[in-house]
C-alpha cells in the first residue's frame, strides 16, 4: 500500500473557500446524524429505566399487599399450634424474604439501563477521527 505524498492537495481543483464551505456542511451534518442517534439511543435507556421502575413499584404494592394480608392470616392460623408471638414472626420474616427477592429482581433490570448513549459515543469516536483525516 502506498501512501499519498502529504505535500500534495487532496483536492487540488477546490477552492479553499471550496474546500472549508464542504468541510463546515459535512460538520453540520455529522452534528444532525449524532444528536438524533443520542436522542434516539436516551429514548430507548428511558423506556427501560420506565419499565425497571414499573417492577420496583409492582414489587412494593405486592410485598404491601401480600405482607398485610396474608400475614395476618397465617399467623392466626399458626397461633392455633404455637404462640401468637412466635406465630407473627415467622410469617412476617417469610414475607420479608419474599419482598428481598422481589427487591432485587428489579435492582437486576434497573443495571441493565445504560445512561451513557454507547453508539453515540463510538460513533463521535469515528467522526472525530475522520474529521482529523479529512484535515491533514
């Protein structure tokens, strides 16, 4: 592979006004193309930090509901075998193994949510790094 003499234009029937006009409307467009791609990569983060935060709150009505609910019902049916006190403590610590498991079901899809539009970063890498090409 050969390379090109760096003494010599790359485009030697441009202009220089030429030559900056292309280079500030080939910006220009690069700008676009990165701004919709990070609009579109944040849209699609915020939809799954929406949808982790749907399970967080689905996660706490249940383990409300269910801890209320039930344990009272079963700490009344186990008072029928043992004392009410140690009755209502085994229900509510199942009840509390039950809301940790729900807990982090949903801490695992919210680390899932990328805040950082990767894409878009690699992609200004590359323009960049044309853009430096294009220049010398």
């Amino acid at each position: 592979m050969t390379q090109a003499d760096p003494t010599r234009p790359k485009q030697p029937d441009k202009s220089l006004g030429e030559l900056f006009g292309d280079l500030s409307h080939e910006f220009t467009e690069l700008v676009q193309t990165q701004t919709e791609l990070a609009k579109t990569e944040i849209l699609h983060q915020a939809d799954r930090a929406k949808d982790a935060g749907s399970a967080f709150g689905a996660a706490a009505v249940a383990g409300y509901m269910a801890l209320v609910l039930l344990s009272f019902a079963l700490a009344w049916g186990l008072a029928e075998v043992m004392p009410e006190g140690f009755a209502f403590l085994i229900v509510g610590a199942v009840y509390a193994i039950a809301a940790l498991a729900l807990f982090v079901l949903a801490r695992k899809r919210m680390r899932q949510v990328q805040l950082v539009p990767q894409a878009t970063v690699e992609s200004v890498k590359e323009d960049v790094q044309w853009a430096r090409q294009k220049m010398s």
